[in-house]
C-alpha cells in the first residue's frame, strides 16, 4: 500500500458531489423488508400499493338529517312545499350511517321544518346523491394508493388502514458506519474527565457525524478508534464494507501527510473517484467506492469534517432515501467585515446574523479548520463562490441561517473586545422571558468601535487606553464615532496581566522579563485593547518590541492566550485573571482596566438591549462575576460617557 498520497488538482465542488452521487442508487444498494402500516410513517415505500377495500364500503349519510328519494322533492318550493312522512317518505339518518334501500339522497335535518309530530314540510328540491357518500368515492378496491418511492407521511397511513392494507414493503433505512481514525485519539471514555495526556485528543467528529446522519434519517455505527496503521485501517474497512452498512465514512487520514492512509486505502481495496475538493475548510475530501458501497475519507478537522459530511454524505443518504434534502432559510444580509477569499476555492464561512436597526447584518467568525467553536456559536453560514475575489464589508451577501426557527430580531451582535463576562450575559438573557440571544465576534476594541459607527452591531467591547490621558475609550469614541449619538456603559473592572504556567517554572516577575531569548511570548491582535496597553507599558518602560520573541504571534481571545500558554506553544501572554484562573494557570498583574459596552442610541431601544441593562445592574450578575476572579462590579451598569 502507498504511505503517501498527495492530491495535485482538486475538483471543483459541484462536479464533486454530481459524480459521486451518480454512482449509487438505492436498488443497487438496499434491500427492502416488510412493515405494520403503524410502524411504516417516514418510510419509503419499495413497490406500488394497491387499495385491499373499498371506501367508502356502502353509501353512506354525509350529513344528520333524512335519507330521501330525490325525485319525490323535485317539485318542492317556498309557495308548495311538498310534505314527506317521517320514517315512511323520509327514514332519519345520521352522518355515517348506511343509506335505506332506494333512498338516493339526504336532506340535512336544518332545511326540513317539521310542523306536527312525523310531518315534514320540504322547501327545496334534492337532487340525486345529495349529502350521499357512494361506494368507492374515496377509494376503490384495486387502484394505485401509493406509487414506488413514495414517502409515507402520517395521514397516508389512515389512507392505508381504510383501504385494506395491513403492511408495506418498504425500503430499508440506509446504514452508515463510521470508522474514527488517528494514533493520537482517544475515546471520551478512556478520557473521563481529566485532559488528555500531552500528544493526545478526545475523538469527537464521529458523534457529531453519527448525529448528523442520524437527522437525515440513517441508522449510525461508530467503529472503535484505529490507530494509523495500514493493515489495520484496512481490516476495518473491510470489516465494514462487507457488514449490512451501504455508507462508510472514514474520519480523518484523507489529507496529504505521510500518516494519512485513508485515499490509499480507498484506491487499494476499490476504486477513488476524488481525492481533493476546492472548497475550504474541507478540501482533504476522498470520494471512492469498495464492493460497489460508497467510501468518504472525512477530514479529521472538526469545522472540515462537518463541512465535508454536509456536501458529500448527507445528499448521498437523503438520495438513497428518496428524499430531497430539507432547504435552510435563507436571508440577505450586510457584510459586517471584509472578508477575503482564495480564487477557485468555495469557501464556507460561519457567521452571526442578526437585525440591527432596519437592516440584516452578518459578521464573520474566526476561520480555522480546527475551531469547532465557530460552528456552535454560528447561527449562519455564507458560501462564497470560487469565482469571488473576496467579499467587502456592507455588501450584501446570502446568507443560509443554521437555526432557521431563531427570531433574528431577538438576537444582539456584540462585536470587539471579548471578555468572559459576556458569556455570562448570554445565557443570562437566554433564561430571560422573553429570551434573546447574544453572539459575539472577536475583532479588538478598535473594530467594536468602527463596527458600532457603521451600524454593523448592537453592543461593542472596549477597553482602550489613551496613553496621553490614561482614560479608557471616552477619547476614542469622540474621534472614531463624533456626531453618532452613543451611550458607553461601564460593564466591569478587570485584572490585566501576565498569563505564565502553574509554578512559574521559567521565573517571570514582570515586563522586563519579556525580552529575555529563552521567553515565549504570545500576543494579541492588532487593534486589541490589550495590545494597545502592552504597547503603552512597552513604551513607558523603554522596552523595544522587536527585541521580544513572540511579539508577531496573535490571538483573539483571553482564553485562546491562556491556551497557548496551558499548551506550551509560549511562556506567557497578556491576559485577564479570569481566565488564567479558569485553566489553572498562575498570574502576575499588570493594571486594573475598565471594560465597556458601546451602544449605539439607535438601537437603545432594542428590547435585548432593555433586558441586558437590567441584567448587568442586578446583584446575582455581579455576584457571579466577582466569583470568576480578577473582577469588580463597584461601577457596573454605571454610565461612563454619552453623546
């Protein structure tokens, strides 16, 4: 078996997917079994039905009244009405009931006037099988109820059980087993609840998959991890191909590493029809087939391995069920970023949408392969085309929303710095009645603001530092937003300072120890208040950046620093003491910063906004944030600045 296999020239999506899907059909793939009606709803039937019964079986009452011969009342007015006997002329029936014998109509017992006891006076003619049900009107007996491939909702099965039938031949559901692959994983049973040993990752894209296949209507096997090794990730294959699933899908081993055997594996036990997709993230792809069964090399990145899985597995499980795949809502939207893109790449961004003013915006979330995160904070998705040369912020831009039942006006967009706090007024507004929903992106102090002046989001984190006046954002508000009437809300005061490993095993006391060459640094964004701030104690203390290994290296996030430092990708980083505390790490403080809202007074109104004033002032919020570690609430909720 090859070790290695590199893909040279990707195929473009579209052309993907068409070809693999060609491939396959459900009446060379699946078997059929037969069903009770009672059990048979969301099946496929696998031959036509034909009515067993008539229905109705007898003509039958449509309505309360009298069952009558229409010709006796043909000659009935408001001048002559013609006068009927009751149980003789005209016999009583109710809706249901089978009609006498030679009675042809029923007259509803509301247009019969019955002026002594068993007389009834008639107004207006009957006509034949008035108010009757004959014989057959529904169904009659031998005739097509439902064709082949025919999705059985649940009133067809109430159609079923009228006609006759007792039980359908139905096509079996698809079975896909899932095969997780890679020496470095281990199951979240073996994991428990401590963190993986160094070098080692709790196997997750396979539960994900299952659920996501399971959704779509399959039934789901996860394999035991295999280690990379050839023979082994071979047997498991086979194993799997010649079991009763149609659809295997093996997780991770599909890129171009020298470990990655999946493609190999494909080539060698069957056939590869592709192996590289020009979409991003997901481009690792391998489509093939081995005894006539489907086979996916799924990358092993979680956002590529879902990304894949939607293009490639869902359409071929929801094609093998006869079903066409359930379409997203979709809505136009306003760039909140500029967003560039690879030319001939379809790139899949994840994204939060929500309606700011009169207008729909959606702002990009971080891009990375690795980041599973994007997707459970994502409430929508944009696909930008190959031939795009990027999207500029305040275009308009399609957009397909990942919760199509969510209420876009109960969600708020905070853009800017982040803060841990905010994660805390998320599922405090989501336990508020009405419950709104809050989703933030991570662009630094400096795009919060721009994004607020733009109309782009709701709320804006800030923590920037005027090194001339030592305030924070009151200066910078009143150049980037002068003339835009905004309201700056003190949300907390935070502790700022070096993030370093349990133990402090290199011996950091403070700044100046940066410049030390065996020290690691990790930094934050540009535009980021805590950049702007070690930049001002860099500055203050006479220290010259470039002399700090690590300066250029940049993260998002408090937490993402605080990562980075738990991992031993560096030694320290400048971060808040929440979340050196939530992983366990020591800290060295800095300075005590003042961390605000912005709010733009054109949405003040909005009535997320209304709820997380009320929140942030309430003594259970600010309990639970000084609770966190390296916070005061003694100005929260207090009005800061306003214009």
């Amino acid at each position: 078996m090859k070790s290695r296999k590199i893909y040279l020239n990707m195929m473009p999506l579209a052309e993907a997917r068409s070809l693999f899907l060609r491939k396959f059909s459900p009446e060379n793939l699946l078997a059929t079994e037969e069903l009770p009606v009672a059990r048979a709803a969301g099946r496929v039937t696998s031959s036509p039905v034909e009515a067993l019964l008539s229905s109705p079986a007898f003509h039958s009452a449509a309505m309360d009244g009298y069952a009558v011969r229409a010709a006796v009342t043909f000659a009935a007015s408001d001048q002559d009405p013609v006068i009927l006997r009751a149980g003789a002329d005209a016999i009583p029936v109710n809706t249901g009931h089978p009609m006498p014998e030679n009675r042809d109509a029923v007259i509803m017992i509301e247009d019969i006037l019955e002026t002594e006891p068993g007389i009834l006076e008639i107004r207006k003619p009957a006509y034949p099988w008035q108010n009757v049900r004959k014989v057959g009107e529904d169904v009659v007996a031998t005739e097509l109820l439902f064709p082949s491939n025919h999705l059985l909702m649940p009133h067809d099965l109430a159609a079923l059980v009228t006609a006759g039938v007792r039980s359908v031949s139905v096509w079996e559901k698809v079975r896909m087993t899932i095969i997780p692959t890679g020496s470095e994983l281990i199951s979240s049973v073996e994991a428990g609840y401590a963190a993986p040993p160094p070098g080692q990752t709790i196997e997750s894209n396979a539960s994900m998959l299952a659920a996501m296949a399971a959704e779509a209507g399959a039934r789901v096997e996860i394999t035991d991890i295999v280690p990379d090794d050839p023979e082994l990730i071979k047997r498991a294959v086979l194993q799997a191909v010649c079991g009763p699933s149609h659809i295997v899908v093996i997780i991770a081993g599909s890129s171009a590493g020298t470990r990655d055997y999946t493609a190999g594996t494909i080539e060698e036990l069957g056939q590869l029809f592709v192996h590289g997709v020009a979409i991003m993230p997901g481009k690792p792809t391998a489509l093939g087939a081995i005894q006539g069964k489907p086979v996916i090399g799924n990358p092993g990145y979680p956002v590529s391995s879902a990304i894949s899985f939607e293009q490639f597995a869902l359409p071929l499980i929801y094609s093998l069920s006869f079903k066409v795949p359930p379409k997203r809502q979709e809505v136009v939207a306003r760039a909140g970023r500029n967003m560039p893109s690879r030319a001939g790449i379809r790139e899949f961004r994840r994204m939060i949408v929500g309606r700011v003013g009169e207008a729909t915006v959606a702002v990009p979330l971080r891009s990375g392969a690795g980041s599973i995160t994007t997707l459970t904070r994502a409430n929508g998705i944009l696909e930008i085309p190959e031939n795009a040369e990027g999207i500029e912020e305040r275009a308009e831009i399609q957009i397909s929303l990942l919760r199509p039942d969510e209420n876009l006006d109960a969600t708020l967009l905070c853009v800017g710095s982040h803060d841990l706090s905010l994660d805390v007024i998320k599922d405090f507004l989501q336990r508020s009645s009405p419950a709104c929903y809050l989703y933030s992106t991570h662009s630094g102090s400096l795009g919060g603001l721009l994004a607020a002046r733009n109309g782009l989001c709701h709320i804006a984190g800030t923590h920037l530092l005027d090194p001339e006046t030592g305030e924070y954002n009151t200066s910078h508000i009143k150049k980037y937003l002068a003339g835009i009437p905004c309201m700056l809300i003190t949300l907390v005061h935070r502790q700022q300072g070096f993030i370093i490993p349990k133990g402090n095993p290199k011996g950091i006391k403070g700044i100046h120890d940066l410049a030390r060459p065996d020290i690691t640094f990790v930094n934050r964004q540009k535009g980021a208040g805590t950049r702007v701030l070690l930049d001002f104690c860099l500055e203050k203390e006479g220290m010259d950046a470039a002399r700090i290994k690590g300066y250029g290296n940049e993260e998002f996030t408090h937490m993402a620093v605080a990562v980075d430092v738990l991992s031993g990708r560096a030694d320290t980083g400048l971060g808040i003491l929440a979340a050196a505390r939530a992983l366990g790490l020591d800290f060295i403080p800095l300075a005590e910063e003042r961390y605000d809202l912005l709010i733009n007074r054109a949405v003040a109104e909005h009535p997320g906004i209304v709820n997380l004033l009320k929140i942030i002032n309430d003594g259970e919020f600010k309990r639970k944030i000084e609770k966190m570690g390296g916070y005061s609430t003694r100005e929260t909720g207090a009005l800061a600045f306003e214009s």
